[in-house]
C-alpha cells in the first residue's frame, strides 16, 4: 500500500490539500496533510522535518512525499526516511546542498518571476511577509475559478523565513524516483526554471501541467491522475 504526504508551501497550510486528498482517497490511496506552522517565528527546517517524519510514523505501507512551493526545500530531505519509496516537487524551489534558498535567489534570480519579484507584498520588520488577496490571485491562483481563488487568498497567512535562510541539509537527492513538475501558468515560480533545474537532478522525470502555481486548487484531476500514474510506477516497489 502506498500512501500520500503532503507538503504545503508559505502562506499556505494544508487546507488547500484536501480536494486533491479526496480524488486521492477516492481512487484508493490514502494522504496525510501536514500543517507547518510558517505563521511562527523561529523555526528551521529540523523543526519542520519532525512533525514530517511524526507524520510518516502514522503512516502504514510507503509513502510518496509531496512538496509544493518550499515545501521543496523539506520535501527531499523528507525523502530519506527508509519508508518513502517516491518524490514530487510540485512547482517547488529544489535545494542545493548547504546553500541556503536565499543565496540560490541571488545567484539566480530568475528562479522566480519577475511579477513575485516586483510584487508589493506587506514586509514587516521581523522580516515575514503577508501576501494581500489581490496580489495572491494574480501570482497564485490566476487559473483558479473566481471564487475559489478568493477564499484561497483570504486564507493566506503571515509567513517566517528562517528556513529559506538556512543552509540546506540535503547533502545528496534521495534515491528514490523522483517526478518535477512545472506549472505552464504559473506567475511565481515559472516552468521554465524548473525544466532547467530539473537537469541537475540525476534521473529526474519532469512534466507539466496546464495550471497556476496552486494546481491542487485549480488542476485538482489533473494533479491527481499525475499522482496516481506516478504512484503506481514498478520501480517504486
């Protein structure tokens, strides 16, 4: 039995899961979401990366870890664990062994577009971020329908970035199949920076999708039917 571990991305938290964890369950296979308390300061990924493998405990048979957005910069290291058997990066920021996100971003800014670069998100002082409603619909939820791109973004919370600060743990990729996929609409992390990126990781499958950078929200078969194809894989026995 395979089952499903959902990483979320900042401003996120596992709400925006659950129509895809129910074509999941529907098809057969179960999903655990877990929340990742970005909204809090001072957190790093080692704390992040406990309640994943907490969750992983709960979890009966293998597992396919799933990150989405920075759940990229955990999702890999997640994937190490001896019962995960398959890694997604679902338009996701891919880490470089002991460089942090930030020095990834200044090296190569055009990881991200140029719409989240010059987007007027609130910055505070501690140096979180909020992301306003409109600015959330035009950078992630642009191929949402209307109304479910408007609760989307009402639900955006303030988020901490200790984690995209600190050096990345992932000293070698997992070696475990592993499946990048890029979002042809996506206005914060463009397709064509994870295709790129997606050459640096030995074995790597990557594809697309016809979405926004929140296709859980907007794609929801599409990434289902994906998952599903990918989950029943032979060489993740």
């Amino acid at each position: 039995m395979r089952s499903f571990l959902l990483i979320h991305g900042a401003w996120h938290g596992g709400w925006y899961w659950r129509p895809l964890a129910q074509l999941l369950e529907a098809a057969g296979f179960s999903s655990e979401i877990i929340e990742l308390p970005g909204d809090q300061p001072g957190r790093y990924l080692g704390d992040d990366a406990a309640i994943a493998f907490d969750a992983i405990g709960r979890i009966d048979g293998d597992v396919i870890v799933v990150g989405h957005s920075l759940g990229g910069l955990l999702a890999p290291f997640v994937a190490s664990h001896p019962r995960a058997c398959g890694l997604v990066m679902l338009a996701a920021l891919l880490p470089e062994f002991d460089v942090s996100a930030a020095e990834q971003r200044e090296r190569n800014p055009e990881i991200y577009s140029r719409a989240y670069r010059e987007a007027p998100l609130i910055r505070h002082a501690d140096g979180s971020t909020e992301v306003p409603p409109e600015v959330g619909i035009d950078l992630m939820f642009n191929t949402c329908a209307p109304d479910v791109a408007e609760l989307a973004a009402s639900r955006l919370r303030r988020q901490y970035w200790e984690s995209f600060a600190e050096p990345s743990p992932v000293w070698c990729w997992p070696d475990v199949p592993t499946m990048i996929v890029g979002c042809t609409a996506d206005r914060l992390t463009p397709s064509t920076a994870m295709r790129e990126a997606a050459r640096g990781i030995p074995g790597a499958e990557y594809c697309e999708i016809a979405s926004d950078h929140t296709p859980m929200l907007s794609a929801p078969e599409t990434l289902a039917d994906l998952l599903i194809t990918f989950a029943d894989r032979s060489d993740l026995l």
